[in-house]
C-alpha cells in the first residue's frame, strides 16, 4: 500500500457523531473514510426525541457547561439548516406539586440567558384558563410558561452531513462492516466488509464513533484494553393521532422527576417521549415494551383531559443511548454530556462517548482538536454557521421556497411542497427537474412519493432499501400502506442489483 493510499482518519460509525466528524475533517482538507454496518443514521441517530435543545432538566444536574454549549449550538444549527431544523414553542405546565414556579422561573431566566439567544424569542407566562395552550390541558392546570427550543429532521441532518463530507472529498460507505483494525507500521491497518468483499484500508488514526457498539469496537474489532465503559439507555417514544390543534408542544414533569414532550408530528400525528430504561442485549433489538407504553401513554393522560391509550398509537420507535458511564446512580441522572478519548500508545485511535444531537458539531470540532497534534496542515474550524446542502436561504425563508416552488410546479399540492421543501430545501427543485406534470416523475409509489424522489434518494442520499426512504428520510411510512412499502423495496433492489445504482 503506498503513501499516496494512505487515509488520514478512518471513521467507524454512521451515526450523527461519525458523519459530523468526517464532514469537518474533509472540510479541513484531511482524507477521509467512513464505514456504517448497516444505513446511515440506523440507530441512536435516528431515534432521537428530534429536538435542539439545551437540556432544560439539565440544570438540576448542574451541567451548565453542555447546556450552555448546546443552548449556543441551537441558533448556530438553525442558520446553517433551515430546511430540516425550525424553531418551535414549548409550553411546560405548572404542576402544583412538583418543582415550585419560583425555581422554574429561575431555570429559564438561565435558558434564556446562558446561551446568547439572537433569533429564538425568550419565556413567558400563560394563563391556560384562558390561553388556547390549556384547553387540551386538564382543568387543575391553570398557568404555564412558554419558553422556544428547535424541531431538528434527525436522520436527515446525518446524511446531509455525510452528503457534504462526500462532496469534500471523504468516502462514505455504508452496509460496510469493520470487521478488524489493528495497529502496524505506524498506522491503522482496517478491513471492511460489503457486498461480500473485504477491502483494508490504511489510515494515520482511527476514530471510533460506534455509538452504542463503542465498547465493542475498542474490545473485538481494535482488541484494545480500556477503562472506559458505556451505558446503554433506552428512549422510546410513541406516536399517537393528533392529540391538540396548535403548532406547539408540552414540557410535562412527572411525579418520578423525569419529563417527556408532547409534539406535533408530521402534521396528523403527536410524538410522545421520551423514557429512561438501562438497556441489555443487542441496542439493534430496541424496541418499546408494553411497559414503556403505559409509562407513556399514563403519563400524558395525567395531563391532557383526553386519556390517551394503547389504541391511539399508531407507531413507535426507541434508540439505545451510548451514554458515557459516571456511575450515576440511575439512567435519567447519567451525563448526557460527551467523552473523548484518545488512545495515543501508537498510531492514535479517538473513542466518541455519549453526546446529544444538538452538540454534534462542537463534538466535531473538539475531536479534530483533539487529533489536530497529528495533522499540523490542517485547516483550521470551519462549520459554523455554514449550510448542510439544500439550506442555502434564510432561516425564515421557507414559506417563500414553497411559493417559489409550486409557482414552478403548479401540479404539486401545499402539502406535497412543503413537505419537499422541509426535506430537501433548495435541493427540491433539482429533484422535480423539468417535469411539467406528476406523470413526469415517474412511478408514483404512494403518499407523494415518486420514481424521482426515489432516484434521488439513492444516487445523492445512500438509500438502498424502502426502510431507509420511509423511516429515516422521511416518515412517509406514516402513510403509506404495507404494500405500497413492499412494492418500493422490490423497486430499490432491482435497481441496486441491475447497477442501475451503484
């Protein structure tokens, strides 16, 4: 393998962290490679509570640093994606006998001034006996504060942000497992398997952002002796039909200390969670308990003046959480703040512990920092405020991309647009092309999604399988029926398997 073969960094991990790390590593002019065992954003990624938030029940822990850094991160992140990522109001009842209003007020007079806030609007007070937000709400709940967070398309913001490393330079490669990785000669030398092939890659350091298979990687993919360990956390969340009218969401507080959120989801539907369970086995067999959903389902309905039951949902999904193990007494009070660890006893390998979504792309920059010893060419912190592709327009232009986008396309419906819009932003013109009419787009596979849409899901976005389209691109899977899910599976296969797409 000669010098110019070279990598700088080999990523293991397809999830937020991995793709953020390889996006700011190529953006600095390093090579790059990354490997994902199965889609992008498959796992934790995918299952996150899909907010931008500074973690308002963090302050009772007394990290004020990560909520700060995140509280900072949100109107970075919100710049630079205005297609996947909006703001959105939060309303968190006051519940008599729990946390007194005083020391709440205290906790958002912080949230609002820990973090710089320029675009989001600060906290106020509602009376819900007359406000629209406490009509949902059960008669005992009679005032609320209204504070802002942000609304982030989770699995979207991974692969836009593995699109963008490509487009710099590094190599992405999913349902490509690393099978061995060891230190020779300097280097790392790591073998990866897809399509039945094994290839070795040889990279100067090796970064490991397995997410909830970190502890893993170190032990019996890299054979390595650590210290460290990972707590594996179960979020499951729930999701109902529409339980309220409006477009914002509830903050609730349990008698058990622990909170979830009620949010508007995919317009028809309200999003439920998020639970705290420490997790066994496989974090690939997550899936929400029968016990998690009366958790859920009984503690909204302590709530809202209609009970919500087994009978309202209509999905559910959960993630393993890698959390870095403090040893906390329990999974809701272990840090959600992330570790890096550097192994440098030969060619250097970076562990990725934990992490919240909102913080990725500080994690990023702080990994690069921790391996910028190693690559003194480098170039220097770049991601801030710079857009994921199709977020190229102001943070508050998308109700003008929708005109200007059915204005193009007259056949195209306002939901349809919109949806468009909010997936792909400026990106949504390239995918509907020429076309002058629905036909034009080709196979209509059910729910506004066509043959174009698909193509470009595969060819710019790594989609290989109807799962990777319905569940992690887009939610479409909502809607659609199970036959029209299978009949775009066969579709995506023969096109994989003619070399249609490669």
């Amino acid at each position: 393998m000669t010098q110019s073969d070279t990598l700088d960094l080999f990523i293991i991990g397809g999830g937020i962290n991995g793709c953020g790390i390889a996006r700011d590593a190529a953006g600095r002019g390093l090579r790059v490679a990354l490997a994902e065992m199965g889609d992008l954003a498959g796992a934790t990624s995918s299952a996150s509570t899909k907010l931008f938030h500074g973690g308002l029940r963090y302050l009772e822990y007394y990290e004020f640093r990560l909520v700060r850094e995140a509280l900072i991160e949100r109107e970075t992140l919100l710049r630079a994606m205005p297609h996947i990522s909006w703001p959105m109001r939060f309303v968190l009842p006051h519940h008599p006998g729990l946390r007194p209003w005083w020391l709440i007020r205290l906790g958002l007079f912080l949230y609002d001034n820990l973090g710089g806030r320029k675009i989001l609007p600060g906290t106020t007070t509602l009376d819900l006996r007359t406000a629209p937000e406490g009509r949902p709400l059960q008669d005992r709940f009679t005032r609320a504060f209204e504070y802002s967070d942000c609304w982030v398309e989770d699995a979207r913001l991974v692969v836009l942000n593995a699109r963008d490393a490509a487009e710099r330079g590094a190599q992405i490669m999913t349902r490509a497992k690393v099978v061995s990785a060891e230190r020779r000669d300097g280097l790392w030398h790591v073998t990866v398997e897809r399509n039945g092939k094994a290839k070795v890659f040889a990279a100067k350091a090796l970064v490991n952002a397995g997410g909830p298979w970190v502890a893993d990687v170190v032990r019996n993919v890299a054979r390595q002796n650590s210290g460290e360990g990972v707590r594996l956390v179960r979020g499951s969340h729930i999701v109902i039909k529409r339980l309220f009218d409006h477009d914002k969401c509830y903050f609730l507080q349990g008698e058990d200390g622990r909170i979830i959120f009620a949010i508007p989801y995919e317009t028809d539907f309200t999003l439920i969670g998020t639970t705290d369970v420490e997790h066994q086995g496989d974090p690939r067999a997550a899936e929400c308990t029968p016990a998690e959903k009366t958790y859920l389902t009984e503690f909204a309905s302590a709530y809202f003046k209609k009970a919500v039951t087994d009978n309202d949902i209509v999905w559910t999904y959960s993630g393993v959480r890698p959390l870095y193990d403090d040893g906390a007494k329990s999974a809701t009070a272990a840090t959600r703040d992330y570790v890096l660890s550097l192994d440098d006893a030969g060619a250097p390998m970076l562990n990725v512990f934990g992490g919240k979504i909102t913080t990725y792309r500080r994690l990023a920059e702080s990994a690069l920092g921790k391996l910028g010893r190693f690559f003194p060419d480098a170039g220097a912190a770049w991601t801030a405020g710079v857009a994921l592709p199709g977020g190229n327009f102001p943070v508050d232009g998308v109700p003008a991309l929708v005109a200007a986008l059915q204005a193009r396309y007259p056949f195209v419906t306002d939901r349809w647009a919109l949806r468009m819009v909010r997936a792909y932003g400026t990106d949504a013109m390239e995918i509907l092309g020429d076309a002058k009419t629905d036909d034009d787009l080709g196979r209509d596979f059910g729910a506004t999604l066509t043959e174009a849409e698909v193509r470009w899901l595969m060819t710019h976005e790594y989609a290989r399988a109807a799962e990777d389209v319905v569940w992690r691109r887009s939610k479409l899977g909502l809607r659609m029926t199970p036959e029209e899910i299978a009949a775009l599976d066969i579709f995506m296969h023969d096109q994989t398997g003619t070399g249609a797409i490669e």
